[in-house]
C-alpha cells in the first residue's frame, strides 16, 4: 500500500473552502450525514455551530497513503506538504478556518494531474487521478487541495460522479481564476503529472441507499456553484442507468436543474448537461438562465436559455412532499432561494445548500 505516516491534528485546524466552499445548513439528506453545521452571517463574521451525533465522528488522527509507485512521494515530503499548509493557512477568510468545524474523511492521498482545459474564459477543469483505493468521496462533497510549495490550502467541490473514481480512479475540479494562491497556481502554474494530496469533507451531499424512498430532486446554481450539483446530476444519472440495466438498485425520481451565470460562455458544462437531458428526456431537465447576454445565443443552446435571473415562481412550480433542494452560488442567491423555500413551507431537512465566497 506504499508509505504511511500518521498525522495527528487538532480538529479545529481543518477547514474545508477557498475561492470555493462555504458552508451547509439544513441539509439532510439519505442517509442523514453524522454532523449538523449553522452558519451565522451576522457582523460579516463566519461563525460555526457544530452538533456531532456521538459515534459517527471519526478521531482526529489521520493517515496518509499514496499506493501507486507512480504517486508516490516520499512519507516526508507529504507529511510536510499537509502539516505546513494547515499551519500556514491561517486567514481569516481562507478555506480551513471556514469550514473548520465541518467533518472530514482522515485519509489525505496523493494525486496527479493527468488532464487539464479551459472550460470557460474564467475557469480550468482539471483531471486527477487518485489511485489510492481508501480516497472516496460523496457526490457534493468537495476537496481540501495541498499544493507543494504552496502554503495557503485550497478547497474545490468536485464535479464528477463517484461513479467515474470506481470505475477509474480520476476526480473532476474546475476552477475559477482568482487572485487566491491556489487558484493562481491551477491556472498559472501546473503542468500534466503535477503532484498535489487531497482529502475529501462536506455535507453537502446525494447519497441514497437501495431502499430509500424515491426523491426528485431541484438543483439551483450561480456561477462556479454549478461543480457540486454537476456532481450530484451524474450521480442522478448514474442511479437511472444502473436502475435500467439491472433493474436493481435506487429508484431515482425527476432532476431539474436551474443554472445561471452571466452570459452562456459561463455557463459551465453546457454539452454535458444538454447530453443528460437528451439521455433521460422524461427524468432530466434543465433551465439555463443568462444575466448579462450580449452576443446571440447559439441555435443549440436557445430552446434551453431564460435571459434573466431565476425567479422564486420557477423553483415554487417545482415543490413537493417528495422533493430535495440543492442550493450553490453566491451567499446573496443561497439566502434568497432557502428562504423563499422555507416561506412556502418545503422542510427544512429538504433544503440543502452551499455558500461560495
């Protein structure tokens, strides 16, 4: 299984977002997650709360294992890539003290950059592929990234299927270009074969057993919000494929997706959604919103575009008894939307939801 190295590490020094995760509320969801977190916005501080069910929280004594010859760097040179960056990423608005009461998995493995492209003029997508068989991940969670030579830690939700880390080993990010180290360094500076670890954290995710009841589910993004509903759309799409070819398995309900961004050059994964929605036309639909549309709009892309915001009748028409919100975007837009649900009286262990900052 290649090097081992115990890390010990205080649970408050974790965190979990940059230039990417905020944190969740209100989101239960199958099976319910073992931690609770409540974020108070008050005073333009983040404060957490954090209820941990007792049993489920794993210790804060971590390993890290890199089993491939290929991602192997030494013991030593992990161990400091993950202890210096916790260490050293200490500001106030950085991704670990964000999230430093949200639960993390203990293991923290090796990866290497095996694709990269730009999605859109502001964001790269990345391809890593973790052979480490201990690293899984649930579809919305995101990553803590450590980046050699980098001491600021960065987090980035995944905007793959865990369907896709089974069958090959690779995970999906994509990135908008900050000022942010490591933002900066996935735009500026890495190359194929690039080394970095990763660990996975979050409670923003899909995850329904077999026998759970059937749910539908509304995805609402803004912006770079769209990489963990991404994730939980394939995942969707992955259960009905496995539901037709086995007739076995978790009977998925509907997906609607509402997905804005300024104008369609931003709108991220546009061929990937669209290939979803004519996979699954009865199961899968999308509403893709331009705020700030200045060129015409491809004859592809027309059917699918609502030029303006998302309005609260959109989501409204879409509740049920039988439905889960999945809220990502700006602060702004996930407060709007949770609270508009709440005002129509959707329970609040059906709203989930993720900040970006």
């Amino acid at each position: 299984m290649g090097d081992r190295v115990a890390v010990t590490m205080e649970m408050v020094e974790l965190g979990g977002g940059d230039t990417g995760c905020g944190g969740s509320r209100h989101c239960t969801v199958l099976p319910a997650p073992a931690f609770v977190a409540t974020l108070d916005y008050s005073g333009g501080t983040v404060a957490c709360a954090a209820v941990m069910i007792p049993g489920l929280l794993r210790s804060s004594v971590g390993t890290i294992r890199s089993p491939a010859a290929s991602l192997r760097p030494t013991a030593g040179a992990l161990r400091h890539l993950t202890l210096t960056s916790i260490m050293k990423s200490k500001r106030k608005t950085d991704h670990l003290e964000r999230t430093a009461n949200v639960v993390r998995r203990e293991v923290v493995s090796a990866a290497k950059v095996c694709g990269a492209a730009a999605e859109s003029p502001s964001v790269k997508r990345l391809r890593l592929l973790v052979a480490d068989k201990d690293f899984s991940f649930k579809a919305g969670q995101w990553i803590d990234f450590f980046i050699p030579g980098v001491s600021v830690v960065g987090g980035f939700s995944i905007c793959s299927s865990p369907r896709l880390l089974e069958q090959e080993r690779m995970i999906e990010l994509a990135v908008k270009y900050t000022n942010h180290p490591p933002a900066l360094w996935i735009h500026n500076q890495c190359t194929l074969d690039a080394e970095v670890a990763v660990r996975v954290g979050g409670e923003f995710f899909f995850d329904p057993q077999p026998a759970d009841a059937t749910r539908n589910l509304v995805l609402i993004a803004g912006g770079v919000g769209i990489n963990p509903l991404l994730s939980i759309l394939r995942h969707a799409a992955d259960l009905h494929r496995e539901r037709a070819d086995k007739g076995s398995g978790y009977e998925m309900g509907t997906v609607k997706l509402f997905y804005s961004a300024q104008n369609t050059s931003e709108l991220l994964f546009k061929k990937n959604i669209l290939d979803l929605v004519n996979e699954f036309p009865e199961k899968i639909a999308c509403s893709l919103h331009v705020t700030k549309q200045t060129t015409r709009i491809s004859a592809e892309l027309k059917p699918y575009i609502t030029e303006g915001r998302i309005t609260e009748k959109d989501i409204r028409d879409h509740i049920s008894k039988e439905t889960l919100f999945y809220i990502c975007g700006p602060p702004p837009m996930t407060d709007f939307f949770s609270k508009q649900l709440e005002n129509s009286h959707v329970p609040k262990e059906h709203i989930c939801f993720e900040k970006w900052w």
